[in-house]
C-alpha cells in the first residue's frame, strides 16, 4: 500500500507499507527517496515482516518544501507517521542522512515505540569539522556541495552516483549503469531547494545529545571506504557515545553498500533484529 500523511504544517509525507509484522521503518539518504531501500524491503517482507519506508519531505514524492528542511522537521515528520500508523516496537533503519533522522527522532520523540535502531554509513555524531570535532569534513566541503547543486544540480547529481557514492570511482568498481540512473532519477524527483538546506541538515547537525539519550540496541554498520560520510569521524565515534552499540565496519565498502553489497547487509541486519 502508498499512501500520504499531512504534517502540522501541510506537507505531504509519501509512504509506502508493505505486509504484516514486527514493523521496520526505513530513512533514506540524501537526496534520494524510500525508493532507495528496494532491496531491504523486497528482502525484509519475504522475511514476514512489516516493511515501511516514506520520501522525506522535499525528497522523491512528498511535498517540494520550501521551508522546514532541517532536521527538527524531518524528526518530527517521522514521528507523525509512526503515530499516525501507531507503531510498536519497530526496528528504525537509517542510511547516511537518514541515520541522524533516525538518531533525533528515537532521542525526542520514539523511545517507547522503538525495540532496535541499525544506522548505515550515517551521518551523526557530526560531520563538518569544528572546535569540538576537530577530525571533521570541512566546512568548505559542503560549500562546494551547495555550488555544484546551483550551477547545475542534474549533472552534480550523476557525477556523485558515477563516482563516490558507490565508489565506481575506484579502480576495478564494477560500475552499474542501472545503479547510477536510478540514484539519478530519485534525486531528480525531489525539490532543489529541499536538496539545498538539507545539505546544511546532514552536514552540521549536531546529535551527541541525541546519541547519549538512547539505550535501545542499536547496530552501527560503515564502509570504510565510505567517501561520503567517512566512518572514523562518525560510525566508530557514534557506536562509542550510544550506550548498547554494536558496530561492524566493512574493509572496502563504500557509501551506497546497501545497494552494492545488500545481500551481506541484508543478512547481517536480520540476524541483529532476530538476536
């Protein structure tokens, strides 16, 4: 089943609810769309569980929002469709940008309706570079992300796909021309000026806070050859701060190792939801 929520502030969330049981909800990266996590919810629906993914406002097919796009929102809009589906004891999956939504929605608002939390080359503690994050990505690098996405975010979009996203950029990649289109695809569905703040969002958001609050057991996996989220700066440090961790990295894996390595991941996420 699709279908849409309307936020406090009439913004369309789109979602998709697929089968019956044990719920798990899937936050996508930046700037994609639920439509990224096909191969979890093809895999965790066969598996007898009931698979929930949504667009994030101003991505894939929720509302082109001009404003509201940080994260105090993206929170709050997960949490108006784990209530509005009234969810219980559901497994919250977050990639890259969707690992903080995850992170500051379960810290401020789903603590009694989540069992376990899985982040995947996610964004927090904190990505940009600062006094308090010394080993930081610097400022200068998400400068240049708002750049290239207003002199022509089309063709800065294919070059993230075509190269570091998937690490199609290394040499030997086994580059999949399907793989590049549909991230392009669903970074075109979205609104540009969602895509722009949301780099602000992902980039210097800071969750220590949040991190520090939650108990839940949760599943910290990266890639470390993650050329987007690098997994010293935030994997390692995340599974330090959160209080039941386990954390597994993986030697040569890249940001989009859900898609290029779903099977290994798949795999691993099932045995920590069953265990």
């Amino acid at each position: 089943m699709n279908d849409t929520i309307t936020t406090k502030d009439g913004v369309e969330i789109f979602y998709k609810d697929w089968g019956k049981g044990q719920p798990i909800v899937f936050s996508h990266g930046w700037p994609l769309s639920s439509d990224d996590w096909d191969a979890q919810m093809l895999f965790f629906a066969a598996q007898g569980f009931r698979v929930i993914a949504h667009d994030r406002r101003g991505h894939g097919r929720s509302s082109q929002t001009f404003e509201g796009n940080d994260m105090d929102h993206y929170a709050a809009d997960l949490a108006a469709l784990t209530e509005k589906l009234d969810l219980h004891d559901a497994i919250h999956i977050g990639h890259s940008t969707g690992g903080g939504e995850v992170v500051h929605y379960v810290a401020n608002y789903g603590m009694k309706r989540t069992a376990k939390i899985v982040l995947v080359g996610a964004v927090p503690p904190i990505m940009v570079k600062n006094a308090n994050n010394p080993d930081g990505t610097p400022l200068e690098v998400f400068d240049g992300f708002r750049q290239a996405l207003l002199a022509n975010r089309a063709q800065f979009f294919l070059d993230i796909a075509s190269g570091p996203f998937y690490g199609f950029n290394r040499p030997g990649a086994h580059v999949s021309q399907g793989t590049i289109r549909n991230w392009w695809r669903q970074g075109m569905m979205g609104g540009a000026q969602a895509h722009y703040d949301c780099i602000k969002a992902f980039s210097e958001t800071d969750f220590n806070d949040d991190l520090k609050k939650i108990d839940l057991p949760a599943l910290v996996l990266h890639g470390d050859d993650d050329q987007v989220v690098p997994y010293k700066d935030a994997g390692v440090l995340s599974a330090k701060i959160l209080k039941n961790a386990t954390l597994k990295i993986y030697p040569g894996y890249p940001h989009g190792m859900l898609t290029t390595h779903a099977d290994e991941l798949n795999k691993d996420i099932l045995a920590f939801i069953r265990g």
